[in-house]
C-alpha cells in the first residue's frame, strides 16, 4: 500500500520535484568526477523513487504558519539523495561535500540581488520581532517532529546580531524515526551555504545531531567590498 503524501506537501510536490531535478543536474559531474558514479541515469529514477518515500514521512508542521515548514521542503530531498549514495557504497563524508557543492551551486543560480534581499529580510529587526514571536510558540509542541528553539538577543559586545538556540531538530527526530542518522550530518553542513549565499555569516560550534544539547546558531551580516 502506497503511503499518503500530507496534503501540504502534495500541494508543494511540483516544486519540490523540480528543485530535486534540478539537483540531480547539478550534481552530474560531480559524481563522474568525485565519485566515479558512471550510471548517473540509473541513479536519478532511484534517487526520485527514494524521494517519494521521504515526502510521505515528512512530519507535517503547521505549513506556511510555521517557517519551519520552508526548512523540511527544502532540505529533505538531501536525505534521499544520501541514502541513494549511501546503498550505492559512498562514504558519508563524501556524500556530504558532493551535497554542499550542489546546494551551493543550486542556491547561486538565483540573482545575487535578490539572494542578497532574503539576506536582509532575515536580518531585520521585524523578521528578528516574527522569530522571537515564532520561538516562543515552538516551545507548545503543537506538531510531532517539529522544532523547538529560543531565540537569542544580540551580543552585546557586538559578536553577532542575533541567533538561534534549538533545543529539538526536527531532522534528528526524522533521522531516529527513520534510520538516516549516519547521514543526519550531512543536513547540518549545508546551513553554511544556505545564510552565506545571502550574505549572512553563520557561526555554530555545536549541534544535537553531534551530541550537544542544542545548535547554536549565531548570525551576523557578511560585509561585501
């Protein structure tokens, strides 16, 4: 028996296939180069079946109501990638380079003007007032498998401008439901990418995925010459 997609996510299905295309273009050369996956039309029904089973296990989270939400449809494509990869006999660590070099080159493909917009859309002090808001309401729970984080206020010795806490991942509860633990890093190392393309500067020294009992994610505004 087929499992059900969540009807958010059935309503996103297009889009998010089409970015998994995407990817799967992208990261082409890289395999032949990298990895010496010479079957890369082999790998793409496999890679895009594998994702078809991610999208009925992702946790649904509120939908647009929760920017979370953003987070599980952009991201979690990456997962069925990496099992694909991982049958076929890759280190995870390698998995992990090939995926930040596709998440980056995919990320790049949009205007740098408009990356640079989202950039200071997420650093303004209204979207910083909606992720204090937002913070506060994660800690209800209301969703299975949904975040749950503080926000923190800016250093005051100027080091960041504001930052993130998160007590509970969404993707480590996805990754022990589901076996994907070995790979669970590898989501973790494409957020570097994901704020630096918008010129953001993400510092964290620790994660939950790596033992620590909560991601410190401390942002700052990339300056450009």
């Amino acid at each position: 028996m087929a499992e059900i997609i969540h009807p958010f996510y059935e309503s996103n299905r297009d889009v998010m296939e089409a970015a998994m295309r995407h990817r799967l273009d992208l990261v082409e050369a890289t395999l032949c180069e990298h990895a010496y996956l010479s079957d890369i039309d082999g790998i793409r029904p496999e890679v895009m079946d594998e994702f078809e089973i991610v999208l009925a296990q992702m946790p649904y989270v509120g939908g647009t109501a929760n920017r979370m939400s953003d987070f599980f449809m952009r991201l979690m494509g990456f997962m069925a990638i990496s099992r694909v990869l991982r049958r076929h006999g890759l280190p995870v660590s390698i998995i992990g380079e090939i995926e930040r070099e596709t998440y980056k080159a995919q990320l790049l493909t949009m205007p740098e003007a408009e990356r640079l917009a989202l950039g200071r859309e997420f650093m303004s002090s209204e979207n910083q007032a909606v992720l204090r808001e937002q913070a506060e309401k994660s800690h209800q729970k209301e969703f299975p498998g949904d975040f749950v984080y503080d926000f923190v206020e800016p250093s005051p010795d100027g080091e960041f401008e504001f930052g993130i806490d998160y007590k509970v991942c969404g993707f480590c509860e996805f990754a022990d439901q589901h076996g994907d633990k070995e790979i669970l890093a590898n989501i973790c190392g494409l957020d570097f990418d994901a704020y630096a393309t918008r010129g953001i500067h993400l510092e964290r020294t620790q994660t939950l995925a790596g033992g620590a009992n909560h991601c410190n994610f401390r942002f700052s505004r990339l300056s450009f010459e």
